[in-house]
C-alpha cells in the first residue's frame, strides 16, 4: 500500500514538474531527464507536447531548451494545428517558440485545410506570418486536381498565394506549363510569370498529331485569357528535322480562351527561322 502512494505521489510531481518547466508547453511521456539545473529537458518514448494556442507535438523524443525556449523533436513527428487546419509530418523539426519559427529538416509531408498537399524537404513555416517556404525542390498538389514542382517557393496561407521558381504545373486541360518564375492566386488560379513554356494537350487544335506549343518572356493568365509578351507559336511536330518549319513570333499573343482563339500583334512568320510575312494583327482558331 505504502509503494503505491510513493508511486502516485512521484507521478503526480512527475507531471507536475514537466509541466511547469515552461509557460507555453505542457509534456506528457514516461521518460526524462533533467539537465543543466533544469535548463535542458530529454523527453523520449512517446512524446506528446501541447502548446497554449492549440498547437499539438507527438514523437519519439524531444529535447527542450528552458533559456532559448526552443524544441526540438524527432521521430515520427506529428505537429497538428487545429486553429489554422495544418498538420506536418516529418523526422526532424525544430520549434523556435520565441519566433514562431518552425523548421524540419529532411523529408517533409503537409496538408493543409484539407486542399493542399506538400511534400516538400526542409521545410520552413513562420506562425506569425503564416507562410510555408522551402528552397528545395517541392510538389504541391490541390484537391481540384492541380499539380505544381517547384524548386524553391513560398506560400501565403492568409492570403493564398503562392510564389515559385522554376515552376511545372498541369491544368485541368492536360496543358503543361514551365515557368522561370511564377505569382499565383490559389483562390482564382490567374497568375503571373516570367520565361514561359506551355506544351500544350495535342487535342487542343483538334489534331493529335500536332504539338501546339508556345513561349514568352512574360505571361498573365486569369479563366478568360492568357496575355504573353514576346512570344512565339507552333503545331509542328518536335522531332521533325529542321523543326519547327514555321513559326509564329509577336511582341503580344493573347490566348482567348471562351473564344477559343489566338491572337497576334506586330507579328512575324518564320519559315525554317527565317521571317518571311509581317502581320500588323492576326488570329487563328
């Protein structure tokens, strides 16, 4: 009888303990230690922390540093934040509480209110700011279907804004599309870019056997049309010799697409890359 109310009575410190250790933290886990006169906590076996705004941590072990009031965790890690619907997978993250800043290193796996998907490596979310960034290469896919590779980017969770660097994306048309830079509204999808390249579906001009594609040094594209500065087009076929056999170049090409035409201005036809037809305007279907 006399062991079992030492061992209530040491739990119960136990805890209490743990959880005084810091203001914003609560930890719950069967094994610590206690260093550098209370300073540095090792927490492992199971770990699960809990922030004061709803922020969850689950674990293998973490080590928090009482002077920096920093965390870091490893292992399966699990961060849930219920107040703005995000949730991180990863190995390796690092809290820095002070600044909101919180890092992983390695593989790294989001989603996000359940619309956005990343799988990203070393990722970086700064809470004050609610911003995701990341400077390796990072997929995100959405719940509409789109697809998006980026070698670095940063998204604006607020305000849904996304911003890349050598950008992929797939639309819903099978269109591909390849981006120096991109500026991307994730509500609307109209977005901004610069040294573009689309390959657009072969099916588009409603003959499989072309290979419509088109460049600009600047692109602006909302649902109704796509805007590009000095921009070229063609359908022919990407292997063939000499290719492509024409061309079309124009300081503006703009895509209508309800009309579902292209139009052209101060426009040059190149034969076998030579100009050969000046077009002051021009369009096709």
């Amino acid at each position: 009888m006399k062991n079992k109310k030492f061992i209530f009575i040491f739990l119960l410190l136990f805890f209490f303990k743990i959880n005084s250790l810091g203001e914003e933290f609560k930890f719950e886990s069967n094994e610590l230690q206690i260093l550098e006169k209370g300073n540095l906590v090792l927490i492992e076996n199971d770990v699960k922390i809990l922030a004061k705004d709803n922020l969850k941590i689950e674990a293998n072990k973490s080590e928090y540093d009482k002077k920096k009031n920093s965390l870091k965790v490893f292992g399966n890690v699990k961060i849930t934040d219920e107040n703005n619907d995000i949730i991180i997978n990863a190995e390796k993250v690092n809290y820095l509480k002070n600044d909101e800043i919180i890092y992983t290193e390695g593989k790294s796996i989001v989603q996000l209110e359940k619309k956005y998907f990343i799988n990203s490596t070393d990722l970086n979310l700064n809470r004050n700011l609610m911003k995701f960034s990341s400077n390796k290469k990072t997929i995100i896919d959405d719940s509409k279907g789109y697809n998006f590779i980026l070698d670095e980017f940063d998204f604006d969770i607020k305000n849904k804004i996304l911003i890349g660097k050598n950008v992929y994306l797939k639309d819903l048309d099978n269109n591909s599309y390849y981006l120096e830079k991109i500026n991307l509204n994730l509500d609307n999808y109209d977005f901004s870019g610069e040294k573009l390249y689309i390959d657009f579906d072969n099916s588009l001009f409603g003959n499989n056997e072309n290979e419509p594609r088109l460049t600009g040094e600047k692109i602006s594209d909302n649902k109704n049309e796509s805007t590009i500065k000095k921009g070229t087009f063609t359908t022919c076929k990407k292997n063939e010799e000499n290719c492509p056999p024409w061309l079309l170049s124009a300081d503006e090409i703009k895509h209508k697409k309800k009309e579902k035409i292209i139009e052209y201005r101060n426009a040059w036809l190149e034969i076998y890359k030579k100009p050969v037809i000046y077009f002051p305007y021009f369009y096709h279907p």
